[in-house]
C-alpha cells in the first residue's frame, strides 16, 4: 500500500567488517600482532553478518532458565540455555578469545586476542566466561598439578559444553565464584569455609553471592581456610562423574548481561583443591582480576565502537529538515565527540593488552606500567561507557530507543562493565594503593606518558597538574576519582598525540585537556576537522 512505502530509512547495518576501525588496526600493528590482521578482519567480517547478530540478539531475547530439581524431585542444578548462546560461545572459543594465547608463544598472542575480543561485539553476556576462562590460566599457575591437568584444556580452542569430568572432556571453561552477600568487595569479610581432607582436598561451605556463567566446568573461590582467606579450585563434575556438592539458589534478574546466567550457589562441602597457599587467597587469585579488570577496559571499548558506528550509519542515511543528519552542524559535533571518545578507549585499552603481552613474558617496566595504566583506565573508560551509548542512542531519536535498534542492549550493558571487579570507588581507590605500595608503577606511568612531552601544549599543562595533584597527600582518599580521571586522561592524551591522526588528537587536548567542552558529549569547540574525525567511525558492507 503507498501508505506503508519505506522511506528516509538507514539500510540494515549488515554484511561489514567490525575490524574495519583505524584505530583498532593501528594498535594492532603498534603492539606486536600485526601478523593476527588476517584473523582479526575474519571474525570481524562473521561478526557483520546476520546470522551472528541474530545469535546475539535471540541469546539475550530468551535468557537461561534454571532447573534445580528433575520431574522425580531429584537435584539436577542444571541451566538452559538457547542454542544461539552455545553458537556464540563456540565461535569465542574457536578463535581464541578465551585462554588460547596462553598457549600461543608468539609475540603478540594477548594482543591478537585482545582485538578478536573487541571485534567479536554482537553479545557481552557470553563474554564473560570467555574472559574468566582467559584469567583463570595464571592463577591455576600457583598450583603446578593441577596447572598441568587443566591448561591445555582451558587453552583448546574446542568448545565441549555439558557437565562431565573435566579431565574427559576435551575444552574446559572457567568461572570464579569470590563475593557473598555480607561483603561484595570486601572479600576478607567471606565467611564460606574450607575443612582439609585425608587426601589433600578440601570440603567447602557457605554461600555465594555472584557466580556468573554457573555451568562452567571449573571454578575459582576463595573461602576461609584454618590458615585464612584462600583460593580455591572447585569441579563442577567430580572425577567419578558425580556433581559436587555446589547447589544453585536462583539466577539474578539483571539491568543487562542477559545472556549470562549469574547464580548465586550454595557449597554444601563441596570438593575443592587449593591453589597457592593458604592465607594468600587474595594474592592468589589478583591476577585473575587484573586480566578480567582488562576485559571490562577492553568490552567497553568494544560497546562504545559499536555504538558509534551505528549511530554514524544512521547519521549517514537519514534526513531532517532538508539535509542529512551528517550534514547538520550539531549532529557532527555529537558524532565526532562520539569517535574521539571511542578512540580514546580502544588506543588505551590496546596499550594496555601489549603491556599485559610483553608483562608475562618477563618485562618488569610494562608490568609495572601496566599495574597503574589499568587501575585508571578500567575506572575512566568503564565509567564513560553509558554515557557514551546513551548520547549514541539519542544519535537515533526515538529508533535509538527501539530493541531492534541494538543500542538498548549496548545501554544496558555499559554499566555492568563499571561494576564488575570493582566499581568506581574501588578501581579509584586500588589506584591510590598501588601508588603507595607499588611507587615504581606511577614512576613507569608518568615515563610513559612523558613520551609524548612537548608535541602538544594541552597535554603539557594537563600533566603539570597531575603531577601537583599527585605530590598532594591532603585528603587523597576524597580526591581519588578527580586524581584517576585526571590520570587516564593525560595516559589517554598522550598515546593520541603520538599515535592518532592530528583531528583526533587535537579534538582530544581541546576538549578533555584543555576544558574547552561542555558537560555532555556534542560540546566540542570550532575550529576543528569534524569530517576527518567522523569519517573514521563509518563502516560499508564487504563483498
């Protein structure tokens, strides 16, 4: 019927290449994996298809449903979940999303994977087994059996879902089961405890509040054992076939993540083998945190690119008032403001991966970059991640506010990542604790962000008031948010100055530097290249 003709519609944002981001290539290229582009451009091209964005899309529409009990009455603790959630996790694993670059010896690995992880964007929620079962590796390090069983099983790049024992099975996934009810982050306030047994295990009791992702094959917890707080190995499946005793209460109804199911579990002693010694639970299992604390920089990133891009292809496709929306002066401002943001995240979060290559490789001066580097940009760039999407949706008008848009499932995601190992205050505040633990981290911090000293006057000034920040200990802890922004911003800035294109940089120093902007994204100064900036958030489909 002529009432119903389409027009002055975007075309379906289908058949293109996620890996197609400057930004992201580029650092590709700078951290050592530029030998991965092929890899990367591939899952990024199945990531532009329909069918993987219909597997996103039906994963969270039709969310896991637990089973505690069979028909009989019998425990099953089972969760279902839909067949496009299993292609997901399938594609993951299968192109090393997960823990494979442990097993990678190339330079690079955790870089390669690191950009796989951003362009893998069509559903957060399965990537945060594929992030645990990532961390879970140097941690299992600090205890060498049971390292030498379950490696090379977490770093398979086959995926085998179904609960048997672990050792029978030919690819693990990871989880960790760390907070309860009565603490949150406040672990050492855990009260689940750990009984040695004749054999060398243990039998664990307590509840726990979040373990995401509850139909994994092993798990990481931390419980209370006669020598203190300690981290622990527990089986989904016991060697024997038999589930161990770790009973599922309910699954949480959350704002987002939808796709993975977040339980909170009941030990009822459950089997359980140490890992490190008991009383270091927490040094144990930190490393855990900081790989999975660079998957929520990393996810951001990944959200805001996709954001970005969607909101420029509608820009690019729709008319208003006589032009299209690309063309309108405030419109650009809000689409540029959008790339450069974007670019910020996904430069410093591939610095952050090269530094996390070349730490497990033995280079001190990168782990202690890295200790700082990761403190402040996991609290900046996860905090600017909802904002960033819901300026992307308004991008949109009232389609933005649309699930078929896709921009209300990358809203709903953003905050998760701001909350997940440490919410704001915490990330702030485990920034102060490495500069009075870890002083060689801010001393690496500062070296690195030096290396662009002199190229840009903003960047200059914006580090001098850092470093008067820094050198003021009067009511540190009040001021740790206004001290770690301030440090992600001049890390931010200067990886832009020596690495991006001039319009971006220069947007960058002029607004975030130089306070020339508004208090909302779209408010950036005159007297920029705003067409050199947008340009870099466009996408076309490939052949």
């Amino acid at each position: 019927m002529p009432t119903h003709e389409v027009t002055n519609q975007p075309p379906p944002l289908v058949g293109h290449d996620t890996a197609h981001d400057p930004a992201l290539l580029a650092a590709l290229e700078r951290e050592g994996a530029g030998w991965a582009s092929d890899e990367v451009h591939a899952l990024g091209r199945l990531a532009g298809t329909e069918e993987a964005q219909e597997w996103g899309r039906l994963a969270e529409r039709v969310p896991p449903v637990l089973r505690t009990h069979d028909r009989f009455g019998h425990r099953v603790d089972e969760v279902d979940l839909v067949p496009a959630y299993h292609s997901l996790m399938g594609t993951a694993v299968g192109h090393g999303l997960h823990a494979a670059a442990w097993a990678d010896p190339r330079p690079g690995a955790h870089v390669a994977r690191a950009a796989k992880f951003l362009v893998w964007n069509v559903d957060a929620g399965h990537g945060c087994p594929i992030s645990m079962t990532y961390a879970v590796v140097p941690a299992l390090r600090a205890a060498p059996d049971l390292a030498a069983t379950y490696e090379p099983l977490l770093t398979s790049t086959t995926y085998d879902p179904g609960l048997r024992a672990p050792a029978g099975k030919v690819g693990l996934v990871a989880g960790m089961s760390m907070t309860e009810k009565q603490g949150g982050s406040d672990v050492r306030a855990n009260t689940t405890r750990a009984v040695p047994q004749p054999d060398g295990s243990y039998r664990l009791t307590g509840h726990k509040w979040f373990t995401s992702a509850p139909m994994s094959d092993l798990f990481l917890s931390l419980a209370q054992a006669p020598g203190g707080l300690s981290c622990f190995l527990v089986p989904r499946v016991l060697a024997d076939g038999t589930r161990n005793a770790m009973h599922l209460v309910r699954l949480k109804d959350k704002l987002g993540n939808r796709s993975n199911a977040s339980a909170e579990i009941e030990y009822d002693g459950a089997t359980a083998w140490l890992v490190g010694e008991e009383g270091r639970g927490v040094r144990t299992i930190v490393e855990m945190v900081n790989l999975t604390r660079l998957d929520c920089t990393l996810g951001t990133a990944s959200g805001m690119r996709n954001a970005t891009v969607l909101a420029v292809h509608h820009a690019r496709h729709r008319s208003a008032f006589g032009r299209r929306l690309v063309d309108q002066p405030l419109m650009r401002n809000v689409l540029a403001d959008l790339v450069v943001e974007s670019e910020a995240a996904t430069t410093v979060a591939m610095r952050l991966a090269g530094a996390t290559d070349r730490a497990v490789r033995g280079d001190l001066d990168e782990a202690s970059f890295r200790r700082m580097g990761l403190a402040v940009s996991k609290y900046w760039v996860c905090k600017r991640g909802p904002a960033h999407a819901g300026e992307a949706m308004e991008c949109l008008g009232g389609n933005g506010y649309v699930e078929e848009s896709g921009l209300p499932r990358i809203y709903r995601e953003l905050p998760l990542l701001s909350i997940w190992e440490g919410s704001g205050n915490v990330a702030a505040l485990d920034a102060l604790r490495a500069m009075g633990r870890e002083p060689e981290s801010v001393e690496r911090f500062l070296a690195e962000v030096d290396l662009a000293a002199g190229a840009d006057r903003r960047l200059d000034d914006a580090v001098a008031t850092v470093r008067k920040e820094l050198s003021d200990h009067d009511d540190l802890e009040l001021r740790a948010r206004r001290v770690v922004e301030r440090l992600a911003l001049v890390l931010q800035g200067s990886l832009l100055v020596r690495h991006a294109p001039a319009a971006v940089a220069d947007a960058f120093c002029a607004s975030r530097l130089d306070r020339d902007w508004g208090g909302a994204l779209g408010t950036l100064p005159t007297g920029l290249d705003l067409d050199a900036i947008i340009e870099r958030g466009v996408v076309e489909p490939v052949d």
